[in-house]
C-alpha cells in the first residue's frame, strides 16, 4: 500500500515475525476450550485427574454421549433450542423490520418522542424486571412452555434501531415517493421494495439474534423449572449440577451443545463480522 | 382536514375522502411500531415498575402482599453478604474489562495491518469464543481452573514454577478464574468492534503523517488512539453495563446456586438467590431496585464522560 515509503526490506522481519508469533498464541487460547472440550468430552473421568492432562482425544465418544442421554434428553433440549431460536429470529426480522421502516420512511404525529422512548428501553438492563416478568409467565400458564421464551423476544429495540438506521440509508426518499404515487399501500411497499433491499441486514440481525437465543441462559433457566423440558443451557447446566461430577460426561454434553453454534458461525463468518462492524456503531 | 388536503395539493375529488393518504400513513406508522411498543410494555416497562412496588411489600411466592415499608431495603443495605456482592461485581468488572481493552486494541491494530496474511483466519479465531455459550465457557473453564493439583492450570503454573493455587476458595484465586472467564469470551468480540472503528480512519490520515515523516509510533499516538476515542467509550459503556449483571459464570463454577461461595457472590446472583431460593421476593426486588440506581448513575456518569470526549474532538 505505502510503497512510496518502504519502512522495510523484503526478506526476514524480526517485528513481523513476532507479529505473527502473538496472532498465533492469540488464535491457540482461544481455540484451546474448544479442542479440551472435545479432549475431556472423549476420554474417561479419571483422565481428567491424571498429571499431566491428557491432552489427546480418547476413546470413549460414544460412550460419554450414552451417559448425557442417560442424565438429559439432549435431542429434545436440541429441538427446543432450535424452535425457540427460529421461531424468535423470524418474529424479529418480520416486526424490527416493519417499525424500522415505520420510523425510516413513514411520517406519523409523535414519530420522534417514541423513537426516543425506544432508543431509552436499550438502555434499561432485562434482569431489574425479572421476578415481575416471571410472575407473569406463571399467571399466562407459560411456565415450562417454549411460549415463555419465544413471545418476549420477538422483536427488540436493538432490532428496530438497527433496521431504522440500515432502512434510512439503503432506500432514498423518492423511491419511496413514487410508489406511493403509483398506488402502493404501505405494507406493499415494505414487502416489495424493502425487504429486497436489506436483505444483508436481515442475515446480520438474524445471526445475531439466533446466537443470542441458542445461548441465552438468565431467562429460559427461571422459567424452565421442571427437566421435562430443556434448552441446550439449561440441559448442559444440570449435567454439571450432579453431585458427583463425571466431567468427561459434562463436556461431552457441552461439546455437543456448542457443536451446532459453531457450524453456523462457521457458515456465516464473513457475513456475520463484516455485518457486526458496519452496524454496531453508527 | 380540508386544509390538510389543500396543503398536500390532493385533486378536489379527494378532499372530501374521509379515509386519506395522510391517515393511512399515520395508520400504518403506528401499526407497524405497535408490536414493539406493546411487548415492551408488557415484559420490560410493567415489570419494572412493579419490582419498584414489590420492593416496599412482604411476599414470598403465595398468597397476598404484605406492606412492608422500608424494611426490605433495610435488610439489603445491612447484609453484609449484599455489600461484598457489590465489591465483587466491581472488581470482577475491572479484572475483566480492563485487561480486555489493553489487549483488544493493539490486538486490532495488529489484525488490520494491510501486509497481514491469514487475516480471516485470525479474526475468525479470536472470534470464536463469543460464540460459545457463557454457560460451557463456565463449565471449560471450571475444569481448566480445578481444585487440584492436577488442574490444567495449576500444571501450568507448575512448570513456570509457582505454587497450585486454590482457585475455588481463595478470594484472588476466585477473582482471577472468573475474571478469566469473562476475558476470554468477550476480549475477541471488543477486538472486531475497536478493528471497524480502525478501518473508519481515512487512510490518506497516514500516508500524510508518513510524507511528513512521522514515525509509526507517533502515528499510533497522534492519529489512531485519538480517533479511536469514541469507540473505547462505546466498549467501556457497554462492559460496564454488562459487568453489573455477571451471574453465570459463578453460578455454574459452583455447579449450583447453593454451593456459591460468598469470594464469587455478585448483585444478579444474590438478587436470583433471594427470589427463587429464599422465596423472599420483597428483598430480591429491593435489591433489583438498588440495581437499577446504580446502573443509572453509572450510565449517566457514562454518558457525560463521553460527551465531554466529544466536545474535545
């Protein structure tokens, strides 16, 4: 880029190699977790007590795994997470969409006092209402029901904000304009002129929120009550909660449960981080 | 309204419409944002308001409230338990945001360096763990961080060596694993947000600074760490924030609720405890209450910290 300046010669750098060298150590701690997560989660309990370490995959995959499903139902605390997590990323891209386009595009009386009330809610932290939010799930008979998780999440200020700012900028005002005039209602603008358009914002909020749901924990733990039925969390959680803990079992099950997360990140990467640093900061 | 439509210029014919483009508009504005507002109401602004209300009643999970003045909030300011949550949370906040802005900013610097190979490798790597749930980054961590002698991480220590350090009972111990924990998680996610704030800096910034002849040392100091003001305030806001509500990397480092000890007790996990374990409701919403003040004032304080950093620019 600066070749106008060469600050260096070709060949071996010394700064650049150590450079390289911390970028390294860097990447290894953390991808180490993961990997000591598949290590523990394939060997016996008594290799986790061993010195040192074993720091080597072992044998016992298929049998760790036999002794999760013997303590949870993994495969019902899977399905839960991932209709819970669909289900609230496609409520959130439908509903922040709608009312950042509202906000974006629409001119009613009072648009900025709630746009300002909106931008105020960010700002309030979930866990002050908690026992007041959970003693409305237990009166709507939502307790132990995937409702309890889904309803409340299906759209956040977050979202709105987010899609407003994405909205304002990737469609000018006069498209906008001449639909209006060629006789398109509102929600026929929306579904046929925005939604096209920020189509690379939904990929973006929708990693974010499904992300968010898949790990969220606070919440599906207070109103999960009974083991009958788990998100992944809430299931890798009672694993560990057993008095004597088998921890080649736990980190199978937490190997597992991390699994599905990674794969999709993998999937999305470029997407998701490029979507993060264009977006989080406006 | 007929001046409304005369304003807009709309043919005669549709003046006397009763159902205009404007309503439609005005319709449609609030249809659209009211799903919003009406969750809102019911999950956050309600319960909020009615942790305000609880906190003054005796309630513990059955049958009707009891006014109770101001003795929940009594009970909370003089338990002592309360107050080292409070010294806790705020030291578990320093130990782990401090350390992660002191690496993630040269980390970006690093990893936005134009010669840099491997790029999306990198940022990908250090990426990762925020995509780890906090509860198997508690449990991991909670093995790699074991009691005994034969933990990972006192192995480690071993063989630089040092001593085995209890790291479950010991007041630093606890401190230094959680901190850890949050570290980890979130230091490569600070890392991505400082790299979008290094790429919002015009490069001519630098090609100048380089044909005048600064070094870049000098460059670091003079062009990038002064533009990056503003997002190490939105990560110090945002961490601060986070930090007040840490609960479940002590909960699961303990594996259950009961076991936590008092080294690990923070604000969230104290306030979860006296609700669903204690069914004292009354002091669990006193506690969400003097929460919520002390996250306003460190928002405010936040705020005009940052504003006065604007005004500098």
């Amino acid at each position: 880029m600066q070749q106008t300046v060469p600050t260096h010669k070709k060949g071996f750098s010394l700064s650049r190699f150590m450079i390289y060298v911390s970028l390294w150590i860097g990447a290894l701690i953390s991808l180490f977790p993961f990997y000591w997560m598949f290590v523990i989660g394939t060997n016996t309990a008594d290799k986790v007590n061993e010195t040192p370490p074993a720091l080597l995959p072992g044998s016992e995959m298929v049998r760790n795994f036999m002794k999760v499903m013997e303590q949870v139902d993994f495969f019902s605390a899977l399905a839960n997470t991932f209709i819970t997590a669909s289900v609230t990323t496609i409520g959130v891209l439908f509903l922040c969409s709608l009312a950042g386009f509202a906000f974006a595009k629409l001119n009613f009386p009072g648009k900025n006092i709630w746009f300002g009330l909106l931008l105020v809610t960010m700002m309030v932290p979930t866990q002050l209402g908690l026992i007041p939010s959970y003693m409305i799930i237990t009166e709507l008979g939502w307790l132990n029901d995937l409702k309890a998780l889904i309803v409340p999440g299906l759209v956040n200020a977050f979202g709105v904000f987010w899609m407003r700012q994405y909205i304002s900028d990737a469609i000018p005002d006069d498209v906008f304009d001449s639909a209006k005039i060629d006789g398109c209602s509102h929600f026929r603008i929306y579904w046929n002129i925005v939604v096209p358009t920020i189509l690379p914002a939904f990929s973006t909020l929708g990693i974010i929120t499904f992300m968010f749901m898949w790990n969220d924990f606070l919440w599906p733990v207070t109103v999960l009550t009974d083991n009958s039925i788990q998100t992944l969390q809430v299931a890798i959680r009672s694993l560990n909660d057993v008095r004597f803990t088998d921890y080649g079992m736990v980190l199978s099950g937490t190997f597992w449960a991390t699994v599905p997360l990674v794969i999709v990140f993998l999937l999305f990467n470029k997407w998701f981080i490029s979507g993060l640093t264009q977006g989080s900061i406006k | 309204m007929y001046r409304e439509g005369a304003e807009q210029g709309l043919s005669p014919g549709l003046k006397r419409k009763w159902w205009t483009e404007r309503k439609k508009e005005i319709f449609s504005g609030y249809l659209y944002i009211s799903p919003f507002f009406i969750l809102f109401a019911i999950f956050g602004l309600f319960p909020m308001l009615f942790s305000f209300y609880l906190a003054f009643q005796k309630w513990n999970g059955l049958g009707t409230f009891k006014y109770a003045g101001l003795s929940n909030l009594r009970f909370v300011l003089e338990d002592p338990l309360f107050w080292k949550s409070i010294y806790n949370t705020i030291l578990f906040g320093i130990l782990g945001t401090l350390p992660q802005i002191i690496v993630a900013i040269p980390l970006a610097i690093l990893l936005n360096a134009a010669w840099l190979k491997l790029k999306g490798f990198f940022r990908m790597a250090i990426f990762m763990p925020y995509v780890t749930s906090v509860a198997a980054v508690a449990i991991v961590f909670s093995v790699i961080f074991s009691e005994q002698s034969s933990g990972i991480m006192n192995v480690v220590l071993s063989y630089i060596g040092l001593e085995p350090v209890s790291w479950k009972t010991t007041e630093w111990g606890v401190k230094v694993a959680i901190s850890t924990m949050v570290f980890w998680r979130w230091v490569g996610y600070n890392t991505i947000i400082f790299l979008a704030g290094l790429q919002r800096i015009p490069p001519d910034l630098y090609e100048a600074a380089t044909i005048d002849g600064a070094r870049p040392i000098q460059q670091l100091w003079h062009i990038t760490l002064p533009l990056l003001k503003p997002v190490i305030v939105f990560v110090t806001f945002l961490s601060t924030i986070g930090a007040w509500q840490l609960f479940v990397e002590p909960l699961i480092f303990y594996h259950r609720i009961s076991g936590v000890r008092e080294e690990a007790m923070t604000v969230v996990l104290y306030l979860w405890k006296e609700a669903f374990v204690n069914s004292a409701y009354g002091t669990a919403s006193a506690t969400a209450v003097l929460l919520f003040i002390i996250i306003a004032i460190f928002s405010i304080l936040n705020l005009i910290f940052s504003k006065n950093i604007g005004r500098v620019n």
